[in-house]
C-alpha cells in the first residue's frame, strides 16, 4: 500500500538536488552533441541527440513533480 502521510521524507528532501545536478549534466551533453555534431542531425548521430534529448526532457519533468510534490506536502 502506499504511504500518503503528510510529512516529507528525507529522500524527498534530498531527491531535488541530485535530480537538478542530473538534468544540468543532461543540459551540458545535449550542448556538447550540439557542439561536436552541429545543428544538422546526421542519420549516425541522431540515438545520441535522442538520449540527451529524453535525459534533459526526464530531468524537467522529474525536477516539475519534485517541486510539486513538495509544495503539496508542505
């Protein structure tokens, strides 16, 4: 069953840094596929740009929930 208690446990004191840390390092190797490969999506290249791409996008949405999470918890 799942908890709903109304006070915030560590992890979820804890979760949003270590998941803004993770989305800034998604940010920087989105930007170095974007450096190294530039703005033209080469067909080899394209899983890379996916993968920075989804890590950014999971580490916005990720950060959007914690922040919520938080606010509703108090």
């Amino acid at each position: 069953m799942i908890d709903m208690s109304t006070e915030a446990s560590v992890a979820d004191q804890t979760a949003i840094p270590a998941v803004a840390v993770g989305t800034f390092l998604w940010v920087v190797a989105f930007a170095g596929v974007w450096a190294t490969q530039g703005a033209a999506q080469p067909e080899a290249g394209v899983w890379w740009w996916a993968v920075a791409a989804i890590g950014t996008l999971s580490g916005v949405i990720g950060l959007g929930f914690l922040s919520w999470r938080r606010k509703r918890i108090g």
